[in-house]
C-alpha cells in the first residue's frame, strides 16, 4: 500500500487532520498529549522544517484549548 505522504510536499494540515492528530494524541498520551506534539515541533524546527514545526504547534495549542474547554478554564 502507497503512502500519501510526501516528504517534501507542503506541511500544511486541513483543520480535520488537525482535529483527527489531537483525538489520536489524546487518546494514546492523554495528559501528555501537548508535550508529545510540542517535541515533534521543537524536533522539526531543529531540523529546519519550519512547516511542520507550524503544524505541530498548532496541534499542541489545539490540545492544550480542548483541555481548558474540558475543565472549564478560559483559553488565552
């Protein structure tokens, strides 16, 4: 089976692959979740990949907002 992903293809994700990365990080580290996407952002970023460094970054805040939401603090 064929991969749709492309290594040098641009990085950016459709607000629904955002959503679908948040309930997989969620599901599998729970608590951790916004530190396990913010390592894959810090990780991209040392390697120069500026895109998915974003991108990451973006689920990480995403995690971050479903869990204030979730115990009814307001998001900055």
């Amino acid at each position: 089976m064929a991969s749709g992903w492309h290594f040098h293809g641009d990085a950016t994700p459709t607000p629904g692959e955002v959503e679908a990365m948040v309930a997989v990080l969620e599901g599998r580290h729970g608590a951790w979740a916004a530190d396990v996407a913010e390592f894959f952002s810090t990780a991209h970023s040392l390697k120069g990949d500026a895109g998915r460094s974003w991108a990451w970054a973006g689920v990480a805040e995403m995690v971050r907002r479903r869990a204030a939401t979730r115990l009814g603090e307001q998001c900055p």
